[in-house]
C-alpha cells in the first residue's frame, strides 16, 4: 500500500523473486477521494483500511472494491493513525495537538479528546487495548490510558520532535526524532540507552 501527494492510495501486489510470477508488482486498486496528501495508512481487518489526511478527514476503505465506506471529520489536518486492537475503534492525531477516539460505528461524531501535547501530535502506538503512546512535535511522547483520558506519564529527552515510536515488548518502548537519535524507555520514564546518529 502507497501513499502520495497527489491524494491517491495505490494498492499494488509485493515483486517476490522466488516464485518471479509476472503479475506481481503491478497496482491492483487505486482509491481515490481525499483532497490532500495522504499522511497516514492503518489497516483494520485484511478486507478494510484507513487513510488520514491533511483535509482533515479520515477515510475507511474496501480493499476489494475501492469504494470508501465512512469518512470521520477532523477540524484540522490528521497526522496519525492507530487501530485498537480487538475493538471497532481508533484513535487520530492532529494539527490541533489533540488526540481523539473513534467508533467505527458512529463515524459522526468522537468519543473522547486526549488533551496535553503542546504541538502537532506526529504518531501513535497501542501498547495493548487499555493503553497508547503518542509522540509529537513538542518533543515529547506521552502514555496515555483509553478508558479514562489520563495522561499517565510524559517522556522527555528529545531535543527535537518525536517523529516514531515502536512498541518493545511489555515493558519498553523505542522513539525515533528530528533530532537524529532513537531512544529506548521503559515506562516508568527512564531512558534506558541512546542510539545516537554517525556522521561519515
């Protein structure tokens, strides 16, 4: 799956060497409907996905027939996405700093806004189906608990903006930045190893 500034998602088949069939690599869908760079792909089931954009809208899709089945409406550009696992819901983040939960059956309105980042909120991680990490512009990653909108702890070390964050297990969790180095936490808040950038 491929995003592009032109606002299309391409589905294509993956090139596999070993088996060298002709039809691979070649685009199997286009879908077609945002109307500014797509930032974001997230897939719910193996017949469904959703893109988020910066015209502020966040779309469902059927793989199978490329035909959009809901849009969800932010007041401002989407940045992230992530899918609950298990539930019928997911969570966008946004130029407004915010970060707000979505039911897939009730695309018209949100269930609840997360409030306490500073800037753009960049990415979004389940840790499980209580729990998320975000990352954002204010160079900060922050866990949060679903259930009761508390920010339970925020992350700080970063000189620049978090950009990723790859979940490690139970008990840690990397996040990559702006500012050239990955760094690997544990959840009580402790860095616990620097991956810093090389010059060559």
């Amino acid at each position: 799956m491929t995003s592009v500034y032109d606002a299309l998602i391409k589905l294509a088949e993956a090139y596999d060497e070993l088996d060298d069939m002709h039809d691979t690599g070649i685009r199997m869908n286009t879908y077609n409907g945002h109307k500014d760079q797509i930032t974001h792909i997230a897939k719910l089931d193996n017949k469904t996905f959703l893109t988020a954009s910066r015209d502020a809208v966040v779309k469902m899709w059927d793989v199978a027939s490329g035909k959009c089945l809901e849009s969800f409406v932010h007041d401002i550009k989407v940045t992230a996405v992530a899918v609950i696992p298990g539930k019928k819901s997911f969570l966008t983040g946004s130029c407004d700093n915010s970060i707000r939960l979505w039911n897939i059956a009730q695309p018209g309105d949100h269930s609840r806004t997360f409030y306490g980042h500073e800037r753009t909120v960049t990415s979004l991680k389940m840790v499980n189906t209580s729990m998320f990490i975000s990352g954002s512009e204010d160079k900060t990653a922050k866990l949060w608990h679903i259930k009761t909108g508390e920010c339970m702890r925020s992350f700080r070390g970063h000189t620049e903006s978090v950009t990723s964050i790859c979940i490690l297990g139970s008990n840690k969790f990397v996040t990559g930045s702006a500012d050239g180095t990955a760094k690997l936490w544990n959840y009580s808040g402790s860095i616990m190893k620097s991956f810093k950038k090389n010059w060559w």
